[in-house]
C-alpha cells in the first residue's frame, strides 16, 4: 500500500468478543501481524467501561509486529491528558514506533452516565479540543506547558521523555457532526466519517478542504454472486439484533448512528449497489459495508478518494483470508485513482 496516497488502518477485535483472557491477547497479536504484514499503517483500539484497557493492549501490539502504529481510541473521561501524553512519550521511547490518537468525544450513553458524564454533546467537543490540544502541546519539543482553561489547569509542565519530532501522533477524530467538524479543523485532525454511499458523500460541501477519513466494513471476492453470497452468510437478518439497533437508538445522541440509520432505511438491504447497511441495523458492526467484486468495491473506494478521502479504517476483520480479499479491493480502488 502506498502510504503517501493512502493511511490504511485495520482494526482490533475488541474484548468483549473474545471472553477468555489468553485467547484474546493471541487474536489480537494474531489480526496485528496480518495487518503488519499487509503494510497497513496501523490498527484502530477501542476504548468502552466494558474493554481491556486500550493501551495495554496497544503495547502488545508494538511488541508482537514490526511497523504497525496503534491508534488508540481516548475519551477524556477515563484519564488526564498529562496520562496519555506521557504513554505516548513512553511508548516512543521504549519502542521507537510512532502511536495516533482516535479522540472519541462520546460514547455508550450507559458508559458515560456510570461515570456521572452528562456533558452535552457540542460541549463535550469543546472539551475535546482543549483535552488534545494540551496533549499535542505536551508531546512539542522542549515544551513547558501552563494553562487556565475552562476544563483543565496546567502548571509549568514539561513531558519526560522527550518526544521525537518525527514521532509525535497523528490525530483522528469523529467528524459525523458539526461540532465534529469543527473540531478537527481546530486540531488540524482527520475527520472520520461513517459515508453514505460514494455519490452522496461527494456532494456534502462539509467535505470540501477538510482532511477526511472513513470507516467501512469490506467485503470482496473475485466474483460479484460470490462476496454477496458471503457477505449474507455472514450477517444474516437477526431480529433480536434489530431489536437492540432500536434501543441503543433510542438512548444516543450520537450524530453519526442517526445519519447511518437515516441512510439505511434510504438504502434498503443492498444487492443494487456495493454500499450495505444490514450488518449495522442488525447490530453486528457500526460501519457501513462494501460488498462486491474486487473490481465494483475498488470503483466505490476510488470515487471516495477522488474526493479527498487518505484514510480509510476497515472493520475488524473476519480471518486472515478476508483480510488479504480486502487488501486487494484497497490496492485495486488505489490503482484506479492513482492511473
């Protein structure tokens, strides 16, 4: 994959999907090589009250892969951003390997009562900026960082160990909303989005000039019958899974899953287009899918590039096998764009 035109990151099985502790840092050292050796420029870790902690986690993954950067999902809630800038630090100095950042302003709305978070939902991005901005300050060469701000107060603090200036973390956010929008702008970060199909997505003005990363789900086979008959084996119709798509509808006030819910009752349940939305109102995944031959899902990512899109994040892939169907449909929508 050309890093240059395109930031390929896959993403970690999350906890919660493999009960036994053992097996899970093995699946995990197990999907962190196969993105390594797919030359991915790294790996998304979630972070939830219901999670393996996302930094143990990402330093095995620096442990058990060569070049593979943990992007680690950070909500304010859980630690002080002198914490996650000193991991960041730490981490550089004992591996030499650079760490992003996926700043997450929201979540579970359960989550975020349990700890007695009930930050509206723009007031939380706002909080979100100042929280990556004090990071961002820390990790600055020779920095000595002093702040009176409406979240957090800093006094002459220096971060030990020094960041490498060519280490220091890129920055992701989730760019769905307004408040999204803007704070990426603020943090000079990449905006990830959950599109709407390629045509649609291309015609939102909100994208024009704003750096601009998505999140998809892959599905492709050499033969168009043959991934969709795949992709429906493998996420079937569930009605106890639609039932809980509804709730947690219900009790979010996330931006993005009212958008992606609206574009799935727009959508149907695919076999039109390569764009499918079923694996997501049955509750399976929180991506939109794309599903086809390696050729009409490469069309689909290039049309998203042309746009402006150099990052795509993949969904937790199924088995190694997948993950080299998706890599070929990544290298053909890549080769398309760059002919």
């Amino acid at each position: 994959m050309n890093a240059q035109a395109l930031r390929v990151f896959s993403t970690c099985p999350p906890s919660s999907n493999v009960p036994a502790s053992g097996a899970y840092l093995e699946r995990v050292i197990e999907v962190a090589g196969w993105s390594d050796v797919c030359g991915y420029e790294g790996i998304l870790v979630y972070t939830d009250n219901g999670l393996v902690d996302p930094w143990l986690v990402a330093h095995a993954i620096l442990q058990h892969t060569s070049r593979l950067c943990p992007l680690v999902a950070v909500q304010p809630i859980y630690m002080h951003p002198y914490t996650v800038a000193k991991l960041v630090s730490s981490l550089a100095a004992l591996y030499g390997r650079r760490v992003y950042l996926n700043m997450v302003a929201g979540g579970f709305a359960n989550d975020l009562m349990s700890l007695d978070d009930g930050t509206p939902h723009d007031q939380r991005y706002a909080r979100l900026i100042e929280y990556t901005r004090i990071v961002q300050g820390l990790l600055e060469p020779n920095a000595v960082v002093t702040l009176e701000g409406s979240f957090y107060r800093l006094k002459n603090v220096r971060m030990t160990p020094a960041m490498p200036p060519e280490l220091r973390p890129g920055v992701l956010l989730s760019g769905s909303s307004e408040a999204g929008l803007a704070a990426a702008r603020a943090l000079g970060a990449t905006a990830v989005q959950y599109p709407k199909p390629a045509e649609a997505f291309a015609a939102e003005p909100a994208h024009h000039g704003q750096d601009i990363g998505i999140r998809v789900g892959i599905i492709a086979r050499p033969d168009e019958a043959e991934a969709w008959s795949v992709a429906r084996d493998r996420f079937p119709e569930d009605r106890k899974g639609q039932l809980a798509h509804q709730l947690a509808m219900k009790v979010s006030d996330s931006v993005w899953h009212r958008q992606l819910s609206q574009t799935a009752r727009e959508t149907g349940t695919g076999g039109g287009s390569p764009y499918w939305l079923v694996p997501f109102n049955n509750y399976k995944t929180f991506c939109p899918y794309l599903v086809g031959s390696y050729d009409t899902v490469g069309r689909e990512l290039a049309r998203y590039l042309r746009i402006g899109c150099r990052t795509i994040i993949t969904d937790v892939p199924f088995d190694e096998i997948e993950m080299k169907h998706t890599d070929l449909a990544l290298r053909r929508g890549l080769a398309l764009v760059t002919a």
